[in-house]
C-alpha cells in the first residue's frame, strides 16, 4: 500500500480559534472539516509544501520560521496510507479568504469537536484541546 505525505496546520488567532475548511462538492469526502494544507510535492519539504497550500488555499503568506510542528496522524484509506503532520501557525500575512471555493469556520477546539472532520484530522483536534486549553 502507498504511503501518501500530506501536510496540514492548525492556523490559530488571537482568540485561540483554529481554522477548518470544509471540503467542496465534487471533491473526494465533500462536506467533511478539515484543517488547511495538502499534499508534499517531489522534491519539496513539508514546510515548503504547506507555505505553497496557503497561499493557493486561503491567499496568505507565511514563513518556515513561522510554522512550529505538533504531532502527525497515520491513518489507512482503503487506497493508500496517509501520513499527516500537523503544525502550528499564529502568525501570516494577509486576509484568510477561501480561493478553493471551501467554507471555512474559525473554531475552537471545543467546537472542532462538533462538526463532521475527515478521520485522519479527528484526532489532532484532542492534540489542539490539549495546547490551547
């Protein structure tokens, strides 16, 4: 089975909210919450990769220096095995604004729990609870 290398981040305001986008129709697992990112292009390195998926995703800008590493999910799809770390950003540049045509919602942890996540994402919500409560 392939191991597939998606990055993602939990992107945390001022108020401890994090941000979740919602995946669009047409897309696989439409209407599950997820945390912003995508996956790790050859040649590229997980930083690089989700400063790349924010800017395309959400129209802001962020450093490596900026992007602090949490945990990781490991998690079986009937296709390939995910492999999923998970860091923190608080500080971007610019406005969050949905370029993918994606709802998003800014949460928090408490809330995350709530709402319909993707199972790879689930459970870094417990690791987030955990760091902003």
């Amino acid at each position: 089975m392939d191991i597939k290398l998606v990055v993602c981040v939990a992107l945390i305001d001022k108020d401890g909210r994090v941000l979740i986008a919602q995946r669009p129709e047409g897309k696989n697992l439409a209407g599950f919450w997820e945390f912003p990112g995508g996956k790790v292009e050859k040649n590229e390195s997980p930083e690089t990769a989700l400063i790349r998926e924010l800017h395309e995703e959400l129209g802001i800008n962020t450093w490596g220096s900026c992007l602090a590493p949490l945990t990781f999910a490991s998690h079986k799809y009937d296709e390939f095995h995910l492999l999923m770390p998970l860091y923190i950003c608080r500080k971007w540049h610019g406005i969050v604004q949905a370029r993918e045509d994606q709802a998003l919602k800014w949460l928090t942890p408490a809330q995350i729990f709530k709402v319909k996540m993707l199972p790879a994402d689930l459970p870094l919500v417990a690791c987030l609870r955990d760091l902003l409560s």
